[in-house]
C-alpha cells in the first residue's frame, strides 16, 4: 500500500493522518459528580445486554487531558493538538455480573480527540468546555484544598448540556468510581452504499498503566440542559450525589470488539 | 436493534447521530484556483490506479456550504449546523481513460460535514476558513462583478496552509473543471484490536441535480502552505492559473464502492 | 507623535491598529423580529432623556456584514477581518419628540467589530451567531421566497441568548423600522486611576448612504434568553410582530457627541 | 446615574458590564524566553522618553491565567471567563534610569482580558494561543522536572506570529526578568468626532501581592512570525536566550496616568 496512515489523509509518510494507532497515554485533572437518573431512563440509552444498575447511578465527568501518542512524536510536543477538554456522561450499568460503565453523551473542543474517539466509539461531538483548574499561588484562582469550589460547563449546539460543581471539604479515600468503571464502547462507521453499517461491533479499551491521584470529595451541584440535537433530559438528576475532584492517568493500549 | 442512529451517538429515536444518511444537498459559493505541481509530487498523493494528467493540473477549491438532508430537517433549520465552509485541493487525474478528481487535503469548519465527509472518504480536517461573499448593495463588500477580487483563505493548527484570489475579468463559457471531476475517495475506518483497517475501499459518489450558476473568472493567486502536520509542500505551484467564482449545486444521493 | 494608531497597538505606520478612522461602510444581509416588551423594562435599560414608546416597541436584528474602511485597505481585502455576524437587542425610545433607537445588548464574532463598537458606543460581547444565508441555487438551502423560513440564533457564555425565525409571507411596502431608527449611544472609557469614567457621553452616528433591499416580511418567531453575564430576562416578549429578511448598507462617517 | 457598570453595556446593576473595577487578581504559569533584536527595530517601537537597553533585550511571554476580580465574583466562579491565554512581546527599555518593559504587541483569547487589557494600555488582539501544561502523573503530557520540553505558540489572522519552547535544564536562581520589569503602557480611546484621542496617556500598573514560583530555565527556540495586521518583521531575533517556565501571581490594584 502507497499512501500511509491510520485515519485519512493518507500520504507517503502517513504523518498528516489525524490518529496515529494506539498505545495513546493520558494525563489529566477531573471533575466529577454522581447522580442518579430514573432508571428507565438510562435503560433506554443502554446496549443489548447492559442493564441499569437498582440506585439508577449515573456519573458526568469533565477532564482536562494531556495526551500523547506513541506513534506521533507530535501529540505531546504540541499543545494545540495533545490537550483537549472533554465532558460526559457515564452511566453505570451490570454486564452479566460485572459493573461497566456507558457513555451515551460525549463533547470535546479538539479535533484529534474526535476521531480518536470515534474508533474507540466514543459518541464524541464537538462543544465547548470550560474547567476549573487549580493554582498554587496568588488569589486569581483556586486551589485544590477545603472550601475551594471547582467549577466545569460544556456548550453543544449553543447551548449549556452541562452545568457542575464541586466544592471540597475532604480528601477521599477511594477512586472515584465514574473514574473507574470499564467502559462497554459501540464502533460504528456506516456505509454510504447500503443502510446496514460498515462496522457495528462492541469495544471494550485495553488499559495499562492506570493511575489516580489525591480524589478531593464534596458536596455537588449539577444541571442537565438539551439541545435540538441532544437527548439529554430523560437524564435529569433525581438526585445528586458527592462530587470529586481528583488527576488521573492511563494509557490505551488497544481493545477488544465483540458482536452486537 | 434498539439503539438507532446512522452515526454515534445513537438513542431510541436516532436523532442525536451527528449525521443522517443521505440524501445530502448542497447550494454554495465558490472561489477556486486552477494551477499546476510537479507531476511525481501529484503521483505521490494518488491511490493505485490514478496518475497524474500530463500537465500536472490541480485546482484549489473554497465553498461556502448551505446544506440539508431528507432524513433530518434540523440540518437546513439550523445555519449553525447545515452551514459551513471548507477549502480543499483537488488533483486532477486519469483513471483508465477517465478523467478523475482526488483530494487529498480539505479543511472545514464543521463537526457535521468532517464526519459527513469522513464517511465518504474526503480527509477532511478542521481549520478556519474566510472567503469573500458578494454583496448586492453598499460598499462595505465587493459585488459579483468586473474588477472586483474576492479573496479565500484557510489555516490549519495555527498555519495558513491556503491563500488565493480572484479579480473577475469576463463571464466564463464552461463550468469550471475543479467543480466537475468525479472524485475518488478512499474510505477508511481503522481497526482498534489489529493493524488492518476496519474498512477500507474507494468509494464514488452519486451525484444528482448537478447545477452551476454563471461562472466568473479571472487573473488569479494562490500561496500554498504547510504546517507540522499537513504535508502540501510538495504542491508548490509551477504554475497558477484562471481563478473562478460560481454558485454551485448538487445532491448526494448515496455512492459507489469499489475494493482497493 | 512618532508611533502612530487610531487605536492600540501603535506603531511607526499605523497599520496594526485593530481599528482604523472612519468612514467606515456596511452591506449586510439582516433578519429582523419586532416585538414589545413591558414598558418599565425598556425605561430601565434606557439613558436618561429617552423614555420608552407608548406600546413597548423593540426589535431583535440579526445581521451578516461586509465591512469596509476608507483608510484601511485590509478590512475589504480580508474576509476574514472585514466579514462578521452582530445580534442585538434595538429598544424603541422618543427623545423629545424623535423616535430613536438604544442598544442594550449586542453580540459580534469578530474582534475588529468589538472594538469599533465600543468606539461608537455599541455595549458590543463577543457571541457565537448563525443565520440562514438564502442561496439561489439547489436544495441545500433556503431562497429569499414566499414560505422560505430563516432562522437566527445568538450565544454568550455558553449559553443560548436570541433565537429567531421569520417565515416569509410576502414583500413588504415600507423598510422595517429596526433598521432606521437613529440609535443613540453611550461611549465609555474607564480610567485606572479614579472611579470617573475617562469618557462618558452619547453619541450619534452619522449615517451616509443609507439603502435597503427589498424586505421580505411574515410571521415569526422570538425566544429570549439569558446568562449568568447578561441581564435579558426582563425583556422576555410580551408579544412577537412581524419578521423581516432584507439587505441593507450605509456608511458612517463619524459621529456627533453630547454630554449625558 | 442610573446606569451602571465600569464598562459597557450598562444596566441598573451594573452586572452586565464586561469588565469591573480593579483590584483584580491573577495566578498563572508562564512559558517566557529571552532574545535580542536590532536596537533600532525595538528603538522604533517604542513610545517617546523609553530607549532601548544596550543590548537589544526582549521577551516573549506565554501566560495561562486564572484571574478574579474583587467587585466580580463571576470571573473566578466560571472557569470560561476568568481563565485565558494570552501571549506577548515585551521589549527591555530605559525610562530615565530605571529599567521598564514594553509591550508592543500581545493576543489573548478571551474577550475579558482583551476589554481589561485595553483599558491599562495593553495593546490586545484577539488570537489563539496553546501552551504546554505540566502534568504530576502518568505519560500524557510532560512534568516540571529536567529534561522536559515546554511549547507554545500563538496565531493572529491565521498566522503563526509566535512559536517558542523551552527545555528544562535546571532550577533558576533568579526571577525570571520578563516577568518582574514594570510596564509602561499607553491608554488609547480614539475620538468619533475629531482625530486627536479622547485618552491618550502613558499608564503604569501599581501592582500588589507579587509572587513568582520556582522558575525552571533551559535552552530555548523562538520562531517570530508576521501577518498582514501585525508588524512584528522588525523583531526576528538577533539571539536567543534562555527560556524559563514557572508560576507567577500579583494583583492590580489600580494604575498611575501621566501625560504623553
């Protein structure tokens, strides 16, 4: 094969591919706030074979990522490509006996994070996300201590999806478990030549490397909001729980598909 | 299948898929610049089967896109989501005695048509696009006309890769050459749990109701960048040619695929 | 003075002002919603010396502009600098016995537009605007046609602050009254080192050259929202008028200033 | 008065307003490396009664901030309006005897700090802006620590006018020099109504709170671009220095006018 690449564009290199393949290594800072939705409701955005678990128990989840790429030296040196905001929603689901996680609704404000979500199927549209980020001088921000409020939004389509925040009154001791959850993924690419898609298969990521940091916990805020484009509001909390936030770290390494 | 949705995200009702499916339709305004590159450097940028014309023709093309689709009326109700721009390069070729077009770099601003266009085979990226748009009155723009220059630019990671121009001189007789080559895309979707893409084939579209307005033309330039991460370099033109601008239109009512 | 601008940054030869002297020239393509609004809320958005009109009149203007300048060849040559969107709020005001025009809020995308605003004295944010833009070709858009609807929207902050449609019934007889009343303006400046304003006075425009397209008029659509940044709540619609597709230009020449 | 508010728009509360009265507080990180230019290149950039240093010194500054502000507890609260990029050259001067800094050229990317900025005599541009941020864990992005390579560069009009990075080599055991020079700016508001200014004054910040970080130096690159709007031509250094990554944080508690 002449022309290189792992996405489109291909060329000779195979360097102005927008992805390059895994392993894809990230670092980030993590807002996040469970809640719990009407159980019915996070059924209807289930897959086959993923059922809501009893308390409803649902996640939205804000990252501030580094990223970087083993393939492309570039992900990492450049700043503009390597970092991204992104903000979901996870609900938590049984699989058989395990407990995963399902990500109905994704926005991110980059580009490469985009595509490289679509192959690991991630829903990722494209929206506009704003984080706290701590300091660790002065007083133009906050830092990541007791009574500090951390504060993340993301805009889709112009309008709010995602209002959040958290203010910390403790350090806790466990992994936040929106953080946690294995993630049952749908790959999806149509065809343009019949209705029945080109790919449609289950992904499971392939995890090294997995690293939290210090999980700062407190009370949470959160608001859901919709768009014409987004089926959000069957997800209005019926309850807030504890909000964290916290760094966190690891690498995809590949993954796994299974058949629909 | 539940979950429907010609793309993700996928919900019950399919209507928060980033895209529909065809048919696409499209009005725009052109700006493009014919000109002409070294004949290895179009070779290296074409798929088996495709070589380069004798003269090395290439053309660059700028549209500004109002488009809609007969499965979700959103997309021509929304102008921040059926409208867009894009500039791209098109090398002209032959493929068997036919006479082809491949692009093998684009650029637009909108996350509907980069996956609509990703799911065609077009190596679309984001970037930041301006073209002139004709006014009717005032002098605050230029009119469709003699002597006026419209003027088209696009950036990629921060980059200016496309800068052109056209001051209109005579109303042309033939419909632009950039504007009707059948392209040949190549679809691509990679594999996440092995080295061989997921899909992988060329793919023709089929196009409907093909309609161009009076086309302009005139004396032309054209600059061609590069960034760290889109190789155009090797497209430096030899030559630059007529400029064009047109309104232009046409339906995409599905496509063709052939193996690679 | 050696380094020269008529506005920040100043060099030798005064070409990287962001702005330059007027005149400066418009040609736009506008969609305009009349509607009314408790008379108290538009007397407390109102200067002092202007009282609301008898009926709440207000209108909501959408506008896709070409710019130009007469001292500055770029802003015309650069579509990307002399092209922008603005959305604004118009409260229709006497003073004395002068039907005028006062701008509470307005959104632009463009930096040159920011700022040559607040040199009139237009409260000018930057906002994320969309219109339909008519096309004359095709299916992917809309014509400037009997039952043809344009839609508009308006975001600050993330969040959704005007949305508007008009679907058009018919050619109206008389230019819509949005675009003629005479606005009367506040300029600001802050000082650093006291708390009186450097500059505080209104401000007229002085309008040249003033011409409209045939205006399209017919039933609309009017929602206002608000932010935590903006102050728009008290302007919720008491009643939708008409709506109004049109083309229109002028040119300012300067402007004339009083004191408040 | 009934309308209120340090900048426009106004409105009974004056919550509106872009921009509130200093103080205003600021916690950042900040990529900055020193270089040299031509005397007469800096020399011509400077305002009347500042010459260059004997050895042509300057910097380029990269800033990510988190900025408050006291009469504003919106800009701390959401992450989307205290938090930005901004870049800037800042050119070595003599006042008299005392050393100051001058800044000709800066781009942020926030409409706050562009307003803020304009209203003590920095000469703000809008532009996009990316900066290398130091991660404490996993392989995604890099840490503050030797050996690690920070970047960040800056795009006006589609142009990339700055490129920078820095590679750690030690810790410095001086403030880095770019941050701590006093900056002599000029307040500019044009007039509407004649050509001399409304505000034309020299401007020096009266700063509070000042505190600097560990500061990391090592070798540095720096590309200094130009645009069609930008005048940074002159700049292209005659040597670079060192680079320096490190926090910084002060407050503004108000400026010092003088006449030009």
């Amino acid at each position: 094969m002449k022309l290189q690449g792992y996405t489109l564009p291909q060329t000779v290199t195979g360097r102005s591919s927008i992805v390059a393949p895994p392993p894809w290594h990230y670092s980030g800072e993590i807002i996040a706030v469970d809640f719990t939705a009407p159980r019915d409701a996070i059924a209807s955005l289930l897959p086959e074979g993923l059922v809501p678990v009893p308390d409803g128990a649902a996640s939205v989840v804000f990252a501030d990522w580094c990223s970087a790429s083993d393939h492309d030296d570039r992900v990492l040196a450049d700043p503009a490509v390597g970092q991204y905001h992104e903000a979901y929603v996870v609900l938590h689901a049984m699989r058989g006996d395990r407990r995963v996680g399902r990500v109905p609704f994704i926005w991110v404000d980059s580009e490469l994070s985009l595509l490289r979500g679509q192959i690991q199927g991630f829903p990722k549209k494209l929206g506009q996300i704003a984080m706290t980020r701590p300091v660790s001088i002065g007083r133009g921000g906050v830092r990541k201590a007791e009574g500090s409020r951390f504060a993340a939004h993301a805009t889709s389509h112009g309008r709010r999806v995602l209002t959040a925040s958290v203010t910390i009154a403790t350090v806790s001791d466990r992994t936040p478990r929106a953080a946690t959850l294995p993630l049952v993924h749908t790959r999806l690419f149509p065809s343009i030549d019949r209705s029945e898609p080109a790919v449609h298969e289950l992904q499971l990521g392939t995890i090294a490397d997995f690293e939290c940091g210090t999980a700062y916990s407190g009370a949470a805020t959160l608001d859901i909001g919709s768009t014409e484009f987004e089926e959000l509001d069957v997800l209005k909390p019926a309850s807030v729980g504890s909000g964290y936030v916290f760094s966190l770290a690891f690498s995809v390494t590949g993954g796994r598909v299974e058949p629909i």
